[in-house]
C-alpha cells in the first residue's frame, strides 16, 4: 500500500500507527471500469498472480516512476 504517496509494507504497519496519513490500497488505484494503467498491463500481459505478491508488485512499481521524475529534478 502507499502512505502518504511512498510504498510500504502494509503487514508492517499498525493501522493505530498510521494516523491521518492518507492510504492507498490496490483496490485505490482505480476502478472497475476504468483500471490503472498498470493492472490493465497486468491483464493484457496475463501476469501470474497470486494473491499475496501481485499487490505489492503493483503498488512499488506505481510509485516506480514518480521516483524516476523526482531524480531527473534533481
């Protein structure tokens, strides 16, 4: 899951512990009818899944990115 934008591990974080932090979950990258990018690439490409990792596949590489632009700021 993402807090606060940055990935982390979700098994390691207390819910108490977060506070007003802002959560984003797989099930937040987008919808039914309209998926993220990255879970329609997942489809197409018929990844194999489990229900354990493909999460934090997921959300580490929807953060990916945004990580590579702050460099190129930099």
């Amino acid at each position: 899951m993402h807090l606060d934008g940055q990935p982390i591990r979700s098994l390691h974080h207390a819910v108490s512990a977060v506070g007003d932090g802002k959560i984003v979950t797989l099930a937040g990258l987008g919808t039914p009818e309209k998926p993220h990018p990255l879970q329609n690439a997942y489809v197409e490409e018929e990844v194999p899944q489990c229900a354990y990792c493909i999460n934090g596949w997921i959300m580490t590489g929807r953060r990916l990115p945004a990580r590579q632009e702050e460099a190129d700021r930099c």
